[in-house]
C-alpha cells in the first residue's frame, strides 16, 4: 500500500519535471524568416506596475503593427519580453539571459532606476545597445556607450519653468519644496541649473511629504522682500495644500508647480486656488489641445488613438516612453540598415529631430538623452482645465 | 548499506561538489551559470534557515533583512567607509550575528505565532531602512556596489563569482553538516520534537534557539554580500518581504532539516521562474500550482521524500 502511493507520487513528480524541461526547452513560437530579435525586460507587475504595464501594452502593440506591416529590413521582428516584478536581481538575470541565450540586437526596457541600474554593466559589457524607459538622469550621467534613455528628467522641467519666468522677467523666486524622493530630487537639479537663467531663489522652505498645512512656510516667503515668483517641486497631495494656502494668504505672486502633479487630481484637490499656477507637462496630457500645427500633434494623436481601442484604457506618459524607445530603435536599425549592435549604436546616436510621443529626441554623443526643453509645454490653469501657453 | 551512504555526511558534500562542477560543463552559455551560481547563494541562505526552522523548529519571516544587511554591508562599506570589500563582507557576517542575537533575545522567548510576526517586524523594518536612509543606502533606486579587487585581479563577470559562489554553498554546507552531527545539533532536533521533553532531559532550549537563530543569520548575511558583490548593484527590494517568503518556501520544498533539501529547494525557485517565462502571464499561476502539487505529492519535501522512496525499493 505504501510503496503504490509512494511509486504514485514518484511518477507524478517525473511528470511534472518533464513538462516544465519541455516547456523549457521549446522558447517561444517561432517565426518564419529569421526575425530580428529584440529584448525587453519591465517590471509588469510588482510595486512599479503602474508603470510597467503600460509600458508593456505599448511595446507589444507597436511590434505587432510593425510585423502586419512588413517589419524592419524585410524581416519580422521578434520582441522578447521578461517581467523582472520590479526585482534588481532578476531584472539582471534577464538581461544576462536576453543577450547570451536569447542573442537579442538590442533592448529597450529597464522600467525603473533601480532594475536600469542594475542591467547597465551586462549591456555595457556585450556591447548591446539598452534604452532605459527609466527617470533618474544618473541613467545617461555620466554618458555610457550603448546606454539611452527616452523619458524627460526634473532637470529638463526646471529648464522649462525658468525659462518661462525669464521671459515674464521674473528672476528672484521663492522655493518650498516636498522632502519627498521626487520633490527633493528636482529641488536639487532646479537649484544646479537656475544660475544659467539669471535667477536667484532669495528663500528655499521645505516641507514634509505628510504635512496638513504649509502657511508658515509661505508666509515667510510672503514676507521676504522682493521675491517675484514661487516654485514647488513637489508629489502627490503637498503641492495642493500648498496651492491652497497660497490662497488663503492672498500671495499674488505667479506660482509655479512642477509635472509632478500635472493630472486632473491635482486641480481637483487644490479647487479654485489652482487658477492661474503654471505648470510644464508632457505632450500626452494635452493631446487633443496641441496646436495643429505642433510636430508632435499627429504622433501623439495616433499612439493615444491606437492604445486607447487596443486597451480600453486611458494613455500615460509611461507608455509613451516605451512607444518612443521602441521607435528610436527601429529607425535607428532602418538606418543603420544593418542589425549589427555596434551599427545601431551609432544609428541611435545620430537620431536627430525625432518626433516622439515624449518630445523631439537629438542624440550627441555627449548627450543620450536628446530632450530639450521644447519636450514640456508649459500650462495655465484656467476655469478648472489646463490652457496651452506655448508662443504660436 | 544505502542508508548509510545516503546519510553519511561525505557523500552530501561530494554530491553537491559533483553538482557545482557538473553544471559548466553542460552549461551552454554563461546565462546558465549565472542562475546556477543564483541558486548556490540562495542554497546558503536557504541553508541557514534549515538549522533554524529544519533542526530548531522555529519559523522567521524576516530572514531576507539578514539578507540585506549582508548585502548593503558590501555596498556602504567600501563606498562610504572607504573599507576593503572582503572585510566588509566579514564586518556584514558580524553585524548579521549581533543583530540577530539583539533581536533574537527578546523574540525567541516567543513561541510559534508570535515569532513569526516578530520577525516579520524585523525583516520589515530592514527594509524600510534600507529605502528611506537614501544619503547612506541610496534609496529605493539603490546602490552601485565596487568590484573586488584580489592580488591586483578584479573579480567581475560570471564564471569567477560562479566558483566563488560554489565554494561558499560547500564551506556553509560542510559547517551546517558538523553543526548538525554535534551535540548542539542533537539538542536542536530534540527542541524541534518536544520543547518540553527536550527542557527536560536539560537542554538550555532558549540559549540554544538563539544560537540557531544566529547562525541562520550570519548564512543569510553572507549570502547577501555575495549577491551584492556578484551583481555590483543592490536595491533595498533584496531585504523585501517576498524575499523572506521565498527563502522559508525553498526549505520547505526542498525538505524541512536537509542540507541537499535546501539547494534543491533553492533551485526550485530560481530556475523554474526562468522556465516558465514562455508562459508569459499565466507564469506565476503555474509557479503557484506546480508548488501545491509538490506539496501533496512529496509532503514532507523533494529531498527526504525522494531518499524514502530510494531506501523502500532497495528493501
């Protein structure tokens, strides 16, 4: 009795072993004409979902399309895609795993700082091109070979609100920023690049990322002489309350807020104190509000488009900065007309004037970002909605 | 005859030496022997954890906070204190003991329920650190963690940290394997059956759950700084919880109190994730299923399961 239960259990268990090595053994369906095979490793689940998820949709939509249209080179186009559940370790693993078993041309993935960070060396080291959808400008600080990234940083959204106050003559500002991961890092890029636009910040307040009620902050920015302008580099719910009180105080100096709160939420939250703030946001936002004549305008409208029916989901800039990495590569190999991984390298580093979903991408070899500042628009909110304040 | 073989503490440490040389050999490209050395570090770790929950009987839900401080020891360590690596991988192993003897005090008075929460806390806590100290740790977005330089040689790629890996799963298990044949060890395995019986016939039980509680520690910390070292990256994702589960799921698949059982269980979830990757969203489903399944076919683990099977058809 016991040995048929025991010999039972043996045989399940050989069962199951051979389907996982079958399983194994046999990577993914194989397509005819030897495609071009692309690598992706996102976090679609896990604590950055929300970001890697759209980022996923968007890649295997965009492939799909390319394929029904012929693909690149004549050949199709194979993605293959690893989910690192937000997890450095396996994030790496992967990327070990796409360039030498895989044999991959090239990458585009790396869905947060940390799993970027962590797969830089195994690019680096195979000489395989790797564009990050990642934030942190320490991505392409300093500048690596085969290392790109597509999603605008703090530093370029700092460029855009200075810029704006110097062409409204505002050159002495207050800072209160959020201590929080996001306000404290573009506090400290704003206050690297603010001296290049002649503007000097008289206060820099701060406050914590749970704090109800910012008035003494604002008041001593209030009461400090000659201060023409405020900015707040600031997540989630500190900037309306800030927003808010700056109301309350009856302050009537412009007040700038970053594209950290650049969604509907936040005029919600801050209520008829929002109007008039002025805030730089990604192209995405305001699809349907971009001037026709805007180079983005039809780009933004087809991927919006395009997702939007594929999904039944609303678009985000997430997505858009997959959409953008996975079309820099695929012109870059066009025009490299080769999938040689240092001949797309190069092709990716001569992009120039790119239209993307994010912005207009020139690549340098000083610079493998190739955002300006022209990839923000700036906003006034007016009436509760957000109003273009780009010059025509 | 069999029974002595399978038993015998020689042939468990050839068998995982002729594993960790057989696996180059087969291995078609260097991928493999990265998750091969994966599955020796998380062997250590998992290693650790079977004298604590295996032998003592006791359940820790935090055990990947070890894991963290061993790692972010070989990340802070060279970059901030300007320390050489290989002492800050011992000056981790140290710190592990302290402070699961610190912790360990108070907690193992604890029984059943009570310590696994309370460890649950702990590995919480590490984490939370390691995320919110961003000027010493980085933050969430982690840290770079600086190559080992031996006699003017680097360490860096796959096949060195492969044998390093390999050789650190044999010193721990050869450690684990004397800790466990000695009188400690009997003591240990008699707290696992009875606390009360074992109180009885005069084992100091709660000197002796700490001890084990330390010694599980220090593998889980060296483990760490080994995985910090061979990636040269650490985020504080590594002290997670997930991670802790991960780690009590290995020994328990594997087979509660068996060294073998913990590289195997180790291996079990460090290769079966990468192949069931073809099955795209239904992957972590089946990881799910294809455990449960284990569980009811070979209860008491891959390993002891399979060596009764052994010994009854050679009786």
């Amino acid at each position: 009795m016991q040995q048929t239960a025991a010999r039972r259990a043996l045989r399940a268990a050989a069962v199951v072993t051979s389907v996982t090595i079958t399983s194994a053994l046999t990577i993914g369906p194989s397509l005819a004409a030897d495609p071009i095979k692309i690598g992706s490793v996102l976090s679609a689940t896990g604590p950055a979902s929300f970001l890697g998820d759209p980022e996923q949709k968007t890649l295997k939509l965009f492939v799909e399309a390319l394929n029904k249209k012929g693909g690149i080179l004549g050949r199709p186009v194979e993605l293959v895609l690893y989910d690192d559940g937000g997890d450095a370790n396996k994030a790496r693993t992967f990327a070990t795993r796409l360039i030498e078993d895989d044999k991959v041309v090239a990458m585009v993935g790396g869905t947060t700082t940390g799993t970027t960070m962590a797969m830089i060396p195994v690019f680096e080291d195979a000489k395989i091109p790797f564009i990050s959808l990642a934030g942190a400008i320490e991505i392409v600080e300093p500048v690596r070979a085969f290392v790109f990234k597509t999603p605008h940083t703090d530093k370029t959204a700092c460029q855009k609100i200075f810029e704006d106050m110097k062409a409204r003559g505002l050159t002495k500002i207050g800072m209160i920023s959020g201590t929080d991961g996001f306000g404290k890092s573009m506090r400290a890029q704003c206050m690297k690049v603010i001296g290049d636009y002649g503007i000097t910040a008289l206060v820099d307040e701060s406050y914590g990322p749970t704090d109800a009620d910012m008035t003494p902050q604002l008041n001593k920015i209030k009461n400090t002489a000659d201060v023409q302008a405020v900015l707040n580099p600031g997540f989630g719910q500190g900037p309306a309350i800030v927003t808010r009180n700056y109301a309350q105080l009856g302050i009537k100096l412009p007040l700038y807020q970053s594209h950290g709160v650049a969604s509907k939420s936040f005029i919600e939250l801050a209520g008829p104190a929002a109007e008039g703030v002025r805030l730089p946001a990604p192209a995405l936002l305001i699809a349907d509000k971009l001037a026709d004549t805007d180079p983005q305008k039809p780009v933004v409208m087809d991927y919006k488009k395009s997702y939007e029916t594929a999904t039944g989901q609303p678009v985000s800039t997430f997505g858009g900065y997959g959409f953008d990495g996975i079309q820099l590569l695929v012109s870059a190999i066009e025009r490299a007309k080769s999938v040689e991984p240092q001949k797309i390298r190069d092709a990716i580093e001569g992009t120039k004037g790119h239209v993307g979903a994010t912005g207009l991408y020139t690549m340098t070899p000083t610079d493998h970002l190739g955002l300006g500042t022209e990839s923000f628009h700036m906003l006034e909110i007016k009436g509760g909605d957000w109003v273009p304040q780009d010059k025509k | 005859m069999l029974r002595k073989i399978l038993s015998s503490r020689i042939a468990v440490l050839l068998l995982l030496a002729a594993m960790i040389a057989i696996v180059p050999v087969l291995a078609p490209s260097s991928f493999y022997l990265r998750v091969a050395a994966l599955v020796w570090i998380f062997g250590l770790a998992a290693l650790g954890l079977t004298i604590l929950t295996g032998y003592a009987g006791q359940v820790s839900l935090g055990h990947a906070g070890f894991l963290g401080i061993g790692a972010y020891a070989v990340a802070v360590g060279p970059a901030k204190l300007g320390l050489d690596p290989l002492l800050s991988l011992l000056l981790g192993a140290v710190l592990c003991g302290l402070v699961a003897y610190a912790v360990g005090k108070p907690i193992l008075r604890l029984k059943g329920y009570y310590l696994a929460i309370a460890t649950l806390g702990f590995g919480l806590i590490v984490a939370l650190v390691l995320t919110s100290e961003g000027a010493i740790t980085g933050g969430p977005d982690g840290m770079q963690v600086p190559r080992v330089v031996l006699f003017g040689w680097r360490i860096a790629g796959v096949v060195p940290w492969y044998w390093i890996s390999g050789g650190a799963l044999l010193i721990g298990a050869l450690l684990a394997l004397n800790i466990l044949a000695s009188p400690s060890g009997r003591a240990l395995r008699a707290l696992h059956d009875s606390e009360v019986a074992a109180a009885g016939v005069g084992v100091d039980v709660a000197a002796k759950k700490l001890a084990a509680f330390v010694i599980s520690g220090v593998y889980a910390g060296v483990a760490g700084s080994l995985l910090a070292l061979m990636n040269g990256f650490i985020t504080p994702e590594a002290a997670g919880f997930m991670h802790s589960i991960e780690l009590v799921a290995m020994v328990i698949i594997g087979g509660l109190g068996s060294v073998v059982g913990a590289v195997v269980g180790a291996a079990f979830l460090v290769v079966l994730p990468q192949a069931l990757t073809v099955l795209q969203e239904y992957e972590q489903a089946v990881l799910g299923l294809l455990i449960m399944v284990f569980m009811i076919v070979l209860p008491a683990g891959i390993v002891p399961s399979l060596r009764r099977l052994v010994l009854e058809r050679a009786a």
